[in-house]
C-alpha cells in the first residue's frame, strides 16, 4: 500500500468543513473525510514547528529526540520515512519538512533552499559523527524538494520555469493598520509556493509504477503565519460574513509570566475590520490548500492509485486567530494551539468511516500506521498503535495527553525572541493543568473543561479547587515519568 501524508502547518483543528467550520471552504477535503476516520481529539506534543515535526516523525517525545522547542533532530533518531525505506518503499518529501534550520541554511551556508543534509550542520550543531548508512541519509527521504518559511529557492526555480515575469514581482500588498505579517500574496493560486508543493508531489505520484510501494510527504508552509493569501482565494470569501473571534473569557494575566504574558491581548489591539481580516487571509489560505488537495486526489484517481494508497491529513500545531485575545501560538497552552486536525483514510472497506472523540497524541500517528501496514513497530516508539482498533471500531482513547514547550534560550547564532518559554500541559477529557515549570509556583491554569469548554475560568488559585490542582499535579509528574525516553533498554539487571 502507498501512502500520501498531506500536512499542513499551524492549522487548528476546527477550521475545516468536516470539523464543522461554518465558513471555511475545504470541499476536498470534506469528501476525503466521508471515506476517513477522523479523530476530533488529536492534540500535538508541542505546539510550535521543529518539536512537533521531529515528535510525529519519530513517534516520540520532544524531549526524548532533544528538540526542545527548536533544534535539530538528531541523525541517531528512526524516522517514519527510514522506517518505509527499510522495508522497501520509495520515500520523498515536498514543502516544509523543517528538521533543520532555516536561518542558518539562509545565513550561514548562504543557500536558499532547504537541507537534509545534516553533514551541513554537524560541527556548529554538536551532532557528532553522521553515519553513511544510506537509510538515515537525509532523514530517510529518497527525494526532497523542499519549501520552506524563508527557503524559497525550489520554489524560485519552478517559477522561472511557469512564469519569469513573476520572479520580479516580489512587492507585498501590506493591509493598513494591520500587523506586519498580513498582506495579499504577490502570487495568484496557480504560482503560488501551495501550488509548486501540490505540483511536485502530484509529479512524483504520476510517475510511480507498481514495482514498489511509495510514501509521500506533501508538506504545505500555509496556514502559518503571515497571514498573506492570493487575491483569488481571498475572493471567495465576504469579509463582512466572517464574525469577530470569540475572546472566551480572555487570559487572566496574574498568572502568565514573561515573556509569555507579552501576547496577551495583541488581537484586541486592531480594528474589528482587520481581526476579520486576519481570519479571511487565514481562510483563504486553507482554502488554496483543499484546492491542491483535490489535484492529488484526483492524480490518485487518473493513475489508479488512489485503492492502493492510505492517505493522512494533519498538522503540526494549532493557531489562535484571536481566541482569548491571542494571535499565532504564544506559550498559552489553550486547546486552539494543541488541538490539530487528522484523518486516516484506508482504502477498501478495511477501517469504517467515522469520527472517533477520544484523546489521541500526534505521536500516536508513527506506530499506527506502521499497524494499518503490517510494518514492525521499531524500537524507542512511545506512541500508542491504534491500527487494531481502528479495523475493529473497538473503542480509541488515551486517559490524558500530554505536550510541552521549552525556553528557547539563545544558541550559536540566534537570541531569544518572542513570547515563548516553558510549559508543561496535561490534558484529560474533564480537566486541564498549564505549568510554567521555570518561572514559579503562582504561575498556571487549571480548566474544568466539561463545564468549561472555552477555558475561560482559570481555577488554579481557587481554595476549593486545590485537591483537583494537586491530582492533577501528580498526573503531571507521573506523565513525565513515562514519557522518559526508553532506549537504550536494559540487558542486564548488573
């Protein structure tokens, strides 16, 4: 069976039509989810890029593959991709794959186009020796054409090819009044950098014949940040349709330290026509993104494929679009950053269409699709494989799900920057626990979510809360506890 993983970057769950968004047209991706198990409740182990790449890549913890919030994952690390090689698929990625940075790629190695290549980065990244086996070389990926936030090279390249002309057409179209990353993209959908991923990856489907399986990685830059969208995409949509976002109580700041308590209130600083406008260009961009989605769907169609292929659609964070007065995905651990789309479509009749509600971790995603292949399950996966039950309709749900953020301290060539530090969230179905773990004991949330479902009552100080903070507390560190990195296992008891 093949695989096509699509993947898009800081989409929230709920902002698709088959999660039920009123406004957002994602009619591709709809029809997909008919035919999908869809889980309502996915959550990822880290809500910003690098951690949560390298966590659903690997089906392990951030802190157990050491990317702590940024940072580069370690060649020693079995990915999912070198996993399928082995086992004799011919493996590709297209987009953003963001294992390695981005800034010193562009500064430091002064290329514009991205890198697996982790000889690139070994000496200033402390890596130590890289192995030459060739299923480890760039991460497992056979072929990589990538696109990344300011690595625009391949993109470059194509675009030469489709229309020179817009090479020089460069200028944003800046929104007045509005922040500093929302614009009108320069590039209509066809030319723009959703299209040149969608076009790669639809290239190397149509020409795969039968002589091995293949794993696809499509990995779109869109919906994250800037807001900026093609005018044609933002056409579909009526501005003056599209409602003020929910502040759901707002954040309490008396319990968020700095530099996290910095985000608090950013949207609530602009006019209710540009917080309607930051939601259009956001829409507008997932809106492009179901538009490539059908051009792969229908690949799959034209070269009988598509009964071949299990697909997977997902993300790696979340985004706040104005929810609690917040704006991208500060170190607030609210559900709009931790909760992220993802359907698994099998084809045939092999798993039932449904929605499943239980917790489920993006970690989660590595062992179960090794199980929907009948693919061994390597060793140091802490996910959990829900394959058996996903053929059965048997019951899926963890007890709790857990994700973190670490203090990105400054590094070799960077400093700390923006309103990100450490946070520790455990998370059941009733209840929900934030603690800043460096910055004191009077910092947290604690949320009754069954009576509470927005998050807007914080109870951690609150007396007649206190047993449930302390149990929750426990939990916390009891999670912690087993989320150690298991490897290497024990051989002797001596």
């Amino acid at each position: 069976m093949n695989i096509l993983w699509i993947m898009t970057d800081q989409h929230r769950a709920d902002c698709l039509g088959f999660m039920g968004h009123p406004l957002v047209q994602t009619p591709n991706l709809d029809q997909l989810a008919e035919s999908s198990v869809v889980f309502e409740n996915a959550f990822c182990q880290s809500p910003v890029c690098m951690a949560s790449r390298a966590s659903v890549i690997t089906g392990r913890y951030p802190s157990a593959v050491h990317v702590r919030g940024m940072g580069i994952l370690p060649q020693s690390e079995t990915t999912f991709p070198e996993v399928l090689q082995r086992a004799g698929f011919r493996t590709a990625a297209f987009g953003k794959v963001h294992l390695t940075p981005e800034q010193y790629t562009l500064h430091q190695l002064k290329s514009d186009r991205p890198t697996l290549d982790l000889r690139r980065f070994a000496e200033d990244g402390l890596l130590g020796p890289i192995t030459d086996d060739p299923f480890k070389q760039n991460y497992g990926f056979e072929i990589h054409t990538g696109c990344e936030d300011c690595l625009h090279g391949n993109f470059h390249e194509w675009l030469r090819q489709k229309n020179p002309d817009m090479l020089e057409q460069k200028e944003k179209t800046l929104i007045p009044e509005g922040p500093s990353d929302l614009w009108i993209s320069p590039y209509p959908t066809d030319l723009h950098p959703s299209s040149f991923i969608a076009d790669s990856t639809e290239q190397f489907i149509r020409e795969q014949d039968e002589s091995k399986p293949w794993f696809a990685q499509c990995s779109f830059i869109a919906p994250h940040h800037p807001f900026a969208a093609p005018m044609d995409q933002i056409a579909r949509y009526d501005a003056d349709s599209i409602p003020l976002p929910d502040l759901k109580g707002g954040v309490d700041p008396e319990f968020i330290p700095a530099p996290a308590s910095t985000a608090i209130g950013e949207m609530q600083q602009y006019s209710e026509e540009i917080q309607r406008r930051i939601q259009l260009h956001y829409f507008a961009s997932i809106s492009l993104i179901d538009d490539c989605v059908g051009r792969l769907l229908g690949a799959l169609e034209q070269t009988d494929q598509m009964e071949d292929t299990l697909i997977i659609f997902t993300s790696d964070h979340g985004e706040f679009l104005g929810n609690h007065g917040l704006l991208r995905k500060p170190s607030l651990h609210y559900d709009e950053t931790l909760r992220v789309p993802l359907l698994i479509h099998m084809p045939g009749s092999k798993c039932n269409p449904r929605h499943e509600q239980g917790l489920v971790e993006l970690i989660d995603v590595f062992p179960t699709l090794l199980g929907l292949l009948d693919v061994p399950l390597t060793s140091g996966v802490q996910g959990i494989d829900w394959s058996t039950a996903m053929r059965s309709g048997d019951k899926i749900g963890r007890e709790d799900i857990y994700s973190d953020m670490f203090d990105i301290v400054p590094q070799l060539f960077g400093t700390r920057s923006g309103p990100y530090m450490a946070v520790q969230t455990l998370r059941t179905e009733k209840w929900k626990l934030n603690i800043y773990p460096t910055a004191g004991q009077k910092y947290g949330q604690l949320f009754d979510l069954e009576n509470d479902p927005n998050e807007s009552r914080n109870l951690y100080a609150e007396e007649q809360y206190r047993d449930t903070r302390e149990h929750m507390l426990w939990r916390l560190i009891s999670r912690c506890h087993t989320n150690t990195d298991p490897m290497p296992p024990y051989l002797t008891q001596w």
